[in-house]
C-alpha cells in the first residue's frame, strides 16, 4: 500500500473556511480512510496550520467592500436595493467564516480520530536527522528543516518495516526537490531519492509522474 506524507499546507486546504477548503486534500483524506493509502503527518503541523488558517482567512475583504458600498451608494453608483443586498450578502459570508474559525480546533481535533490519518510526533531519529541537514546546502528556515527531517525518518522507519511505495505531497517550493523553472535541486532530490521518497506537486498525485523503473 502506497504511504503517503503530508505537512501543514494540506492540514490548511484541509481546515480552512468552508468556501477555501481545496477538494484535493479532502479527497486525499477520503482515500486514506478507505484503506486505498495510509497518510501520515507530522505532529507540528497541527499547531502550525492553526496558526496559518487564523491569519490567512481572516474576512477582512468585506470590510473594503463595505467601504466602496458606502461610496458608491453616495456617489449614485449602486442603487439602495442593490447596496442593501450587497451588504446581506456580506454580513452572511462574515458570519460563516466566523463560524468556521471559532469551530476550527474542533476540526483539526477531529483529524486525530481519522483512521486513515497516522500523526506522529518527532522523535529522537528526526531530531539527529534535523541536525544533520544543518550541514546540507539546503537554505531551509528552520520549521521547513524539522519537517523535512521527520518525513525522512519516518520514510526510513517505514522501510524497514517493508514498505516500499512511498510518497510526498508537498505544495511549499522551499521543500519541492525542483525549483521554478523545474530544475533539480540536487540536495534535495537526493535526500528525497536515498530515503525512496517520491515527491509529488499537488495533492492528486498525478504531477510530477515517477520513472517506471521507480
């Protein structure tokens, strides 16, 4: 069975506000609780996600909108019916994402009680390997270097309990083994390729598409 890794960005596709929640990382969820692939996830990205998620989806485009409301409608732009809508429609979109956000910890609790979901806190091996990406050319912040150790080890803990299809769903171009251009960074490509982790774009897994012989 493929194994499959993901960090905070799909933790935020995940649980963001209803209207931004990306199917994707709902679906890759889906296929994991159906037995089709085991997901697994580092234990920091829960908080780091939380953190994301409050400042990212904040509603704060309808305030802007009710100002240009307020201009328009004295300007003679908009007229009152329509301006009166606009704003239902305004107060409507705040109160859900309002709602959303207040019930967002009950969301990212709920994923520690998917099935097909294994959270698993940093141990002692992802720690030693931290240290030892220090000394890589990696330019990596030092989150982005935690989490890109713990899927390492981890990677190399299911190894050698025999899996062998294993994967990583990574959308951060500072951990994607390919920069803008889709040019190897070889550092990266070769820790991916020593631990026989294959990293994938997006969260269908459909791009980049491994070699056959892979």
């Amino acid at each position: 069975m493929k194994h499959v890794f993901v960090e905070t960005n799909w933790v935020v596709d995940y649980c963001a506000p209803a209207h931004q929640r990306a199917l994707a990382a709902i679906k890759l969820l889906e296929s994991a609780n159906s037995g089709t692939i085991n997901l697994h996830l580092p234990a920091p990205c829960l908080a780091e996600a939380r953190s994301v998620i409050r400042v990212k989806f904040q509603p704060r485009e309808a305030d802007t909108l009710r100002e240009y409301l307020k201009w328009a409608k004295a300007s003679g732009h908009v007229e009152a019916a329509m301006e009166e809508a606009t704003r239902r429609v305004l107060d409507q979109f705040e109160g859900l994402v309002k709602r959303d956000l207040d019930n967002l910890e009950a969301r990212i609790e709920g994923l520690k009680a998917e099935k097909g979901l294994h959270i698993f806190p940093l141990n002692t091996d992802m720690l030693e390997q931290s240290v030892s990406l220090a000394t890589e050319k990696l330019d990596l912040k030092p989150y982005d270097n935690s989490i890109l150790a713990a899927v390492l080890a981890r990677a190399r803990e299911l190894a050698q309990k025999g899996a062998r299809d294993l994967a990583f769903c990574e959308l951060d171009g500072d951990l994607q083994p390919w920069d803008k251009y889709g040019r190897s960074k070889p550092v990266l490509t070769r820790l991916y390729n020593d631990a026989h982790v294959w990293v994938y774009g997006d969260f269908t897994m459909t791009t980049p598409e491994p070699p056959e012989n892979w």
